[in-house]
C-alpha cells in the first residue's frame, strides 16, 4: 500500500487487489483526524490492479499508474 499527502491536507493510497483470490485494488481517502473514505473500486479489466504508484504534480493533483490489466493489458494512467 502507498499513501501520499495532498495538496488539500489529506493523504491518499492505493491497495494492492489480489486477483487471483477475487479481490479489487482500491483507492482512498484518509484525513488527518483519521476518516477513511473509499474513493474508488477498481475494475481490473478497465482500469488495470494496483500495486499503483502515486505522485503528486505540480498542478496539485495525485496521479497514479496501475500494472497488468485494462483495455489493453498494460494498466492504466488515471
């Protein structure tokens, strides 16, 4: 799992889906008074599966890649 911290205070990760044992990457949200929100279920067959890298861009927004999956096989850039 990666957590990086955001422009807007906030950190956010990525989990590592298993998919051989059916489970889905996620990403989320965790603020520092330690709410967790669930952002996203990723689609294996759409978006790729995690172990995902993220980076903050200069713009402030979190980017990330996703390894194997999607339309193509390669992963996807969200």
């Amino acid at each position: 799992m990666a957590v990086i911290e955001a422009s807007d205070g906030n950190l956010y990760g990525a989990t590592l889906g298993l998919i051989a044992g059916g489970g889905s990457s996620e990403l989320f949200r965790i603020t520092t008074s330690g709410q967790y929100t669930l952002l996203r279920i990723m689609n294996f067959g759409l978006d790729g599966g995690c172990p995902c890298i993220l980076v903050r861009g200069s713009d402030g927004n979190i980017y990330g890649t996703a390894v194997s999956g999607g339309v193509t096989g390669g992963g996807r850039l969200q």
